[in-house]
C-alpha cells in the first residue's frame, strides 16, 4: 500500500496528507477491501468524486500498467429505486467491482462485485444523486484494472399524483399543486387541438401560468416532475383538459325609436352571451344568449331622451361549467324617435332641377326621350325606417313590377341594416310598405312570377311568397319584417339580375372584365317551396346589371360599372339585341348581333317593362362621387328604346357607289 501512496504522491504533488480508512466489504469471491486512500479535510487536496485516482485496490491486489484503465462505464437505465450501468468487456479478467461515492464520508465505497458487464443497484431513494465507478478484477493474480471514468447519475422522482386549475383567463391559465419531495422542479406539457403536445415550461415553484394562449380555447395539460437535471424525470401526471375564457367581447349601441340594438363580432369559443343594463351602479342581467351564432339584442320598451347604460360578457360552457370574458366597456345610449321612410326626392327637388342636371343634360337620348311625368322617385334614400332604425344609406338595386304594385330593392352600403324592398303603388307611386329581409347580403335583381317575388343574392335566387307582401301593401303597414326566405336555391353561377320572361326565369350574372351569363331556369312548386331546375346558358357581355324582355321580343341589357370616368371599367349604356326565341319557352336563345347602344347617366342598374315603357333604376343617388346623378325610375317608351338606328349618310353613299359598280 505504501508503494501505492508514494506512486499517488509523485503523480499529486499538491497532496498534504494522506491517510487509511478501514474498510472491509465481503466479496462475492470471499475476499476483503484493502483500506481507501482518503486526504484529509485540512489538506489542500479535497477527495471529490472525480479523483477515482485515489481508490486503493483490493486487499492483496495490485493495479495493472496505468493504461489498463476500464472504458464504456455508462448509465442505461434509471427509475426512482434503481440504476443500471454497464461497460465495456476487459478480456482475462474474472469480475468487477462496483464503487460508489459517499458524500458524508467524502470517499468512494465498495458496494458489490459481479461477472456481468453490468449492475442494477436497488432499494435507492426517489430523487438522488449519485457517482459510480468500475474496476475489472482478476482473482488468480490478484490484479485488477485502473477505474473507469465515473458517471454521474440521479434516481428518477416521483410522479405528481394531481394538479388542478388555479385560474382561467382570456389568454392564459393557471395550474397549481403539491409539493413532491422527490423532485426539485417540474416540467408542463400542453396538448392543443391538434393532437401535438408541446413542453411549455418549467419551474420549480409549485404553481405555472401558461400565457400567450388563444381565447375560448380547449387546452390539455400534465406534468412531470424532475429532480437535479431536466432530463432526470418522473413519470406524466394524469392529464386535465380546461379551456381559456372567451375574449372581451366589443359591443356597439345603436339608438332607435323606442329601442337599443346591441351588436358585437362573434366571440371566439363563446357559447353564449350574457347582456346587462345598469341600474345606478349595478349591473343587472337582462338576457342570457344561448345561441353562439347570436350577434345582436334588441332592448324594447324603452323611453326616448333617456340614457340607458350597458355591458355585456361572452362565456363558454366547457365540462358543464361557464367561463366567462371580462365585462364589455360600459356604453350608453338614448333612444330617439325614428321618421317614416322618406317618399320625396333627394337631390332634385323640382322637375325643372333634374332636367336641369347633367343626368339630363349630357345624355342626349335621356333629354330627348325621357317621361318625366312617368318617372318614379326613389323612396328611402334619405331615411328608411328598419324596424324603427333610421337607415340613410339604403342603395337602390333591382325592380320589378308585380300586379298593382312596383317593387324596388335595396342593400345598406355600410353592413348596418338589412336589405329592403320597398312596395309601391303601381298607378299612384306612392309608397305602401317596406319588406325588411331576413340579411343584410347585397339584395340584388328582382322578379315576379305571379305567386312569388325572386331576390337575387350572391349565387342564389331567394323566394318569398308574394301574398304576405301584398297583405302588409293592403294594410299599409310601416314595415313587413320577412323572418325568413321561402326557398333558397343556388345557381352555380353570380347572381345581379332576373326576369321573368315566357314562364321560365332569366338570371344574368355579373363580371367587371370576363363575360357573363344569361340562364334560363324552370320553376317547380310555385305555391308551395318553388324549386328552380336550369335549361339553358349562354354568353353574356360583362358588366350587366339588368335584363328585361319586350313584347315584340327584343332583349334590353342594363350595363353598368364605377361611379366616373376616372375610374377603371367606367361603364353606363342600355344594348338591345333581337334574340331568336324560337326555343325560349325550353329556356334556350342565341343572342345574336347587337342592334343598338343607349348611353345612360351613371350607375343605371335594373330594368323592367310595363306596358308600353321601359323603366330604368339607378344607383348613383347615393354615390357623392357619381357624376350624371339620377336620384329616380326613370321612363322612356320602348318604341324608342327599341327603335334600330338609321345607318350614317356617308355609310349610305359608299353602299350606293358600290352598287353602281
């Protein structure tokens, strides 16, 4: 052993004192441990666990040349018991010795000996450290290996048992639990909807906010402890699916006669919504919306002058529990009286203003043919009464004749109000009633078929039986508020404007540069829930906004597009074509060549034929930008609509010389 000493000496210049600890450990093979080298805690070496140099071999034992040195010492299997290392084989050695560190004792300690190139150490506590290091022993000679490089190792911790959600919020939720003694942190897993689950964090308090997250969202959690190192964990805790509240949701007040309309952007995840008016300083629930889809809540019976307080919250029932946003910003409102739907002109008050206009002035078939007697002024564009809301920017759109009545539509530019129709005497001109439809999508051409008005709304034809409309016409109702279409058929194809010509309806689409279309469709169940079925399509022009067929069979085009001609695709014109109509009635035409150009004011949209006049709506009253503003129906006799051009004079006399010739 004294050899051993002076060899470690030579090699540790720095090492003051060296002392024997006795120790003796029972061998598999039946023999004891020769004393370890240990320095004392005043000297300036310090036995720390990486000084394996230090360990004296086997009583009776000498160590093998310095490069005999045992390699491949690894940890491959940890659990909260147990480790398990392993090594590389030293051939002619007979068995192994296992070492561990005892950080009391500051030494190394014999712990076992075995044949196999590895050991499983058992009985160990949860969350612990640990060094080991191995030596190769051959008993004949009584040799053994210098020690492997130790490895330095941990027991696994325990699992968490349980957690639980500490707090719910709009982008963020807490988890909280009890402390494992075995563990000095832990790791958070989240699971989103997708299936993939992310580590989101780790601490080693005993709580964990995981923010940045998405509002009214379903959120899967579990944890594992870990103890020393990060990757020395315990096993997953059971797992717990919560959900973030749903956001703040943003809520908007419109004052109406009588009346307040909550509005608000659907809330991500909300299931509902809960609306509250103040009473002084609290607020008091006055509507839970159990209806996710549900964007809006009409407060009635209220007074008008006087300022109503609200708020409102969006909550999301997740497990058979409520979670509820944040209140909305308080907002207030006073209700206030609503007036009719306005039946006077808007921009030219007299017949002598609009003749006076450029509508008039710059279009010189309008000057010359135009009835003024016979025009319709636009009821609604400077109020319309929605449901006792004023509307101001209603903009005109379709028109039909139905019976006794003439119908026009029109869609709210702003996306406030729901789309109208207003229903007007036919002979007086005079406002009856005003259909307020069930959306506020762009309500497009109309047509009647003699039991039901035909809406044209992005790709569909929408149904309402007439006969309700006339009976709120009849009674002269303020307004008829349509719940919902009779039918709603889809197209295939862009839906602007419709007729009905010859038992079939006729639908044109619209298209700023390509060319459009013109189907033809048959109608099933026209008292009951009217089915369309198609039977014929043919090209179009583009930019066509209306379509109407005459009595002698001439096909009229509205075409339309931007408001001047500053502006790409500025378009006004009416085209008049004589169709072959041979097959109109199986809903098949060829157009045929175009036998006349009519240049129109501004933005003319739908028409329609009664009688001998054809009648031309315009949506440029509600455009300040429009130039040649009409702000009426207006009506030219089809005669003169119709009516081919004479051909130029010099377009004569180059034909009358090439006959002579």
């Amino acid at each position: 052993m004294l050899q051993l000493f002076d060899s470690i000496r030579k090699r540790k210049a720095r090492i003051a004192v060296m002392i024997v600890a006795a120790l003796v450990c029972s061998l598999l093979g039946g023999f004891t441990a020769a004393p370890m080298a240990k320095a004392e805690e005043t000297g300036e070496e310090i036995y720390t666990p990486d000084r394996v140099d230090l360990i004296a071999p086997v009583e009776g034992a000498v160590f093998l040349e310095e490069k005999d040195v045992l390699t491949g010492l690894e940890v491959t299997e940890t659990t909260t018991d147990s480790i398990t290392v392993a090594w590389d084989e030293m051939p002619g050695m007979t068995s192994y010795l296992v070492y561990y560190y005892d950080f009391e004792k500051s030494a190394y300690v014999f712990l076992d000996e075995t044949k196999e190139q590895k050991y499983t150490w058992k009985d160990r506590k949860a969350g612990d450290e640990f060094y080991i290091t191995v030596c190769a022993y051959r008993q004949s000679s009584g040799e053994q290996s210098h020690f492997a490089e130790p490895v330095h190792t941990f027991t696994r911790p325990e699992a968490l048992t349980t957690f639980s959600i500490i707090k719910n919020a709009s982008t963020s939720i807490t988890l909280g639990w009890e402390k494992v003694e075995s563990a000095t942190g832990y790791l958070i897993y989240r699971t989103e909807a997708n299936g993939v689950e992310t580590k989101v964090g780790s601490t080693t308090t005993l709580e964990y906010k995981d923010t940045g997250l998405k509002s009214g969202v379903t959120y899967r959690y579990r944890i594992r402890t870990y103890f020393a190192d990060e990757e020395n964990t315990g096993e997953y805790s059971e797992q717990i699916s919560t959900t973030t509240n749903p956001a703040k949701p943003s809520m908007k007040l419109r004052a109406g006669n009588g009346r307040v309309k909550l509005t608000w952007t659907a809330v991500n995840g909300a299931t509902g919504y809960r609306i509250y008016q103040f009473n002084g300083s609290q607020a008091v629930l006055i509507a839970d919306l159990k209806e996710k889809s549900t964007v809006s809540y009409l407060r009635t019976g209220l007074k008008n002058g006087t300022r109503y307080y609200y708020t409102m919250t969006a909550y999301r029932t997740y497990k058979e529990k409520d979670y509820e946003s944040s209140k909305a910003t308080k907002t207030s409102v006073k209700p206030l009286k609503v007036a009719k739907t306005s039946t006077g002109a808007k921009l030219y008050k007299s017949k002598k203003a609009f003749l006076r206009s450029a509508a008039v002035k710059a279009c010189s078939f309008v000057k010359k043919q135009l009835n003024y007697a016979k025009s319709i002024v636009l009821p609604g564009m400077t109020n319309t009464n929605v449901l006792e809301f004023g509307s101001k920017t209603m903009v005109p759109q379709g028109m039909t004749f139905a019976g006794s009545y003439l119908l026009v539509s029109a869609y709210d530019s702003k996306g406030i109000d729901n789309s109208v129709v207003y229903v007007m005497s036919r002979s007086r001109k005079k406002l009856l009633t005003t259909v307020v439809l069930p959306n506020k999508t762009h309500a497009g051409g109309l047509a009647y078929d003699g039991r039901n008005l035909w809406i044209c709304q992005s790709t569909y034809l929408r149904s309402i039986p007439f006969a309700q409309i006339k009976k709120a016409a009849v009674a002269k109702k303020k307004y008829l508020e349509i719940k919902a279409y009779g039918t709603k058929n889809a197209l295939g194809q862009q839906a602007a404007a419709v007729t009905y010509y010859k038992g079939l309806l006729w639908v044109a689409s619209y298209s700023e540069s390509n060319s459009g279309y013109l189907g033809s469709y048959r109608i099933a169940d026209k008292t009951g829930k009217p089915v369309l079925t198609v039977c014929g399509r043919i090209k179009l022009p583009n930019r066509v906004q209306g379509l109407t067929f005459t009595s002698n069979g001439r096909l009229i085009l509205s075409r339309s597009c931007q408001t001047n001609s500053t502006k790409r695709g500025y378009l006004h014109q009416m085209d008049v074509y004589k169709p072959n109509l041979k097959k109109a009635r199986a809903g098949k035409i060829t157009l045929g060549k175009r036998n006349k150009v009519i240049n129109m004011p501004s933005m003319n949209e739908e028409i329609a034929v009664s009688g001998k006049y054809l009648y031309v709506n315009f949506e440029s009253v509600q455009f300040t930008s429009a130039t040649k503003r009409v702000d009426r129906i207006c009506a030219f006799k089809v005669a003169a609509v119709t009516k081919k051009e004479k051909a130029k004079k010099s377009t004569k006399k180059r034909t009358k010389k090439r006959t002579k010739k």
